[in-house]
C-alpha cells in the first residue's frame, strides 16, 4: 500500500537553482513539465495545493541533486511522481512521459494519480 507520494522535479534544490527556475518561469521557458504543473513564479498553485489537500496518502517533493542513488533514478527519467510504501524503494507512479502528456493541466495529473494510486 503506497503511503506517500514523491514528486521529483528535473531541477537543482537550492537559493540559485530557485531564482533561475522563477527566471524561467516568468520568461516563459520551463523545463520541467511538473514544476509548470505545480508552482508559479510565486510559489505553489492554489490548485496544486488543492489537489494534495484532496490526495489519501503525504506529498513530499524533491529535486534531482537530492535523490538518493540507491533509487536508481537517471536524469532521463525525470521529472516524474514516484510512490512509496514506508522504507521500500519508491516506484514510478506517474512518469515523465505521462507528465508531458498531462498538457500542463493539473485536472490530468491528478486523474494520473488517482488512478495509479488506485492501482496499487
């Protein structure tokens, strides 16, 4: 049973990583198609934080330079939403493939992990 989700972003954590990610966003230029999913240039979208308000399970979110290499993550694979249950290696739930298909709107994501939460 998964018990948390974890969003991880195709960026960098950190004061620098965060001022050129709110550069991008306001030049139009993101990247990471779950951070265009789930944060503004000001900060988390009132509707992503609906939509983990709604969700059964804790949203954790993490950057690329803090995954633990035990996970077996390769850049290639990100962003993407993993699901974990306890200590248990986490597995894909939603990945960056599906997150590009969500067309940058949260109604599709959120559909994407219900279903996947659904199915474990």
């Amino acid at each position: 049973m998964i018990d948390r989700v974890i969003l991880v972003f195709d960026a960098d954590s950190g004061v620098l990583a965060t001022l050129v990610d709110v550069i991008k966003k306001l030049s139009g230029r993101e990247d990471c198609s779950l951070c265009e999913l789930t944060y503004s240039a000001l900060g988390p979208r009132p509707t992503w934080r609906a939509c983990v308000a709604r969700l059964p399970v804790v949203v954790e979110e993490r950057h690329r330079d803090q995954l633990p290499p035990e996970w077996g993550l390769s850049r290639g694979m990100l962003p993407c939403v993993l699901g974990q249950s306890g200590e248990q290696r986490p597995t894909v739930l939603v990945s960056r493939e599906a997150l590009a298909a969500c067309g940058g709107r949260l109604e599709a994501l959120e559909e994407k992990l219900r279903a996947a939460l659904a199915a474990c």
